[in-house]
C-alpha cells in the first residue's frame, strides 16, 4: 500500500479546501517545497500534488515550484489540477514528474485522454472526483449527470495507469473514505486504484491496507497530516 501525502497549492502556499470549496480554505505556514522535504525526512517516496490555481485556471500555474520539489527531494510525484493539453502534460513530463493526473479535461473530452494515454504510456493517471455518485469537474464546481462507473467502464481500456478516486462529500472533512464506493471502482477497473478523501486517523490507512482487493494500490492523506491529526512519524510506520 502507497501513502501519499498531500500538498495542494494555491497562491504558492500549502492549504487544504472543505469538499473543494475555494471559500472555505485553510493556509498553512509552511512552503509546498519545505513540506515536502518534511515528507521526504520521513521516509515517503511519493507525493500527490494538486495545483489549485490550476484547477480555477485551467493552465499550469506552479509548474515552477513543481520543478524545484523534484530536484530537490527526489519523489516519485502525481499532479493534477488544470492539466488541458498535451502539452501541459509534457511539461509536466519533462520536469521528472512520474503521473500526470487529467480530470475535467478527460472527463469533458474522452479523445484527449485517449491521446494522452498513448503519446505518454503509462504516465497518466484518472482523477475521478464523485458528489453522490456523478462526476464533478472544474475545481468540483461543476457537478455532472455522468456516473463515475458508467464514464470508467467507457475510458477502461484507454490505457490509464492509475486512478485516482475521491469521494467530494468526505474531502477535507476527515470522516473516514468511502471504501465501498472505492472497491466498486477497483473491482472493474483495468489499472490500480488510489484511495482519496477523508482519511481521519491512522485507522483509516491500517483499514485500507486491510481491503482485500489487490487493485487498490495506495491512499492520499491530507487535512489529517496539517491539523495534526496524523503524526508523520506514526504514518511513517505504515509504509510498506
């Protein structure tokens, strides 16, 4: 089981959203380059990161300070957030980033994933990000009448790497994943699964691991990181 700890960066700060919403934000003291080296002292190899201003924008926004994680701390990185083109997966790419998460662009334009997934062979991961079952996409302020199964079953044999699946009712809210919904997933899925949204404690990652289903290949751990409801050196413990 992969942790992945969180850094979502807007207005090149560290800060965490309540179910995506811009207006209920918390900032954080610490530089998304000083907080991944505290993951980095403790041993993680990767990160999930989330660009967003990116995600408002629809451009790559802190492709700079991405760049200077990566030569920096040497993590094995995902990043989404506003990921619109091939070529902003390209940069992304050539900076040493390891998946580039496309959401809203691959949700709203099958094609390009398509294309995304064959020009950059195994580097693209599928952010599917659900309220109540549906889809949502720009920043989560868009909710669609798609079902997260029904847009999977279409796209499973494009060619995606990993997926990443966030519940948006338990984002930041620290009640615990949606398991269930994240096994349906994994189940017909052709690729691994990543367990997002809502980790509390380190209840949660012990239950994850215990999931008996191979396809879900690691969790994201946010909110609980920066509140200090999860210390680093007990997430630590849980690497594999």
């Amino acid at each position: 089981m992969k942790i992945f700890p969180a850094i979502d960066i807007k207005d090149k700060k560290c800060v965490r959203l309540i179910k995506g919403d811009f207006e209920n934000k918390t900032e954080y003291a610490t530089s998304p380059i000083d907080q991944a080296g505290k993951y980095k002292n403790h041993g993680f190899k990767n990160l999930h990161i989330v660009d967003l201003d990116g995600a408002l924008t629809g451009k790559t926004v802190n492709l700079e300070i991405i760049k200077e994680i990566i030569s920096k701390h040497d993590l094995k990185i995902e990043i989404g957030g506003g990921v619109r083109s091939l070529d902003s997966v390209k940069q992304y790419i050539d900076a040493g980033v390891e998946k580039v998460i496309l959401g809203s662009g691959a949700i709203r334009n099958k094609e390009f994933l398509r294309e995304a997934c064959e020009k950059f062979k195994g580097q693209i991961a599928l952010g599917l990000d659900a309220k109540d079952g549906n889809l949502s996409v720009s920043g989560w302020k868009e909710n669609l009448s798609i079902k997260t199964l029904d847009f999977l079953k279409e796209v499973n044999s494009f060619g995606v790497s990993r997926i990443i699946y966030t519940d948006i009712n338990r984002d930041g809210m620290k009640t615990s994943p949606n398991f269930n919904e994240t096994e349906k997933i994994a189940e017909i899925s052709n690729c691994p699964v990543v367990i997002s949204g809502g980790v509390s404690s380190i209840n949660d990652i012990k239950k994850a691991k215990d999931l008996d289903n191979k396809k879900i290949e690691g969790i994201i751990v946010g909110k609980a990181i920066y509140d200090g409801d999860i210390k680093l050196e007990d997430l630590a413990k849980e690497i594999n």
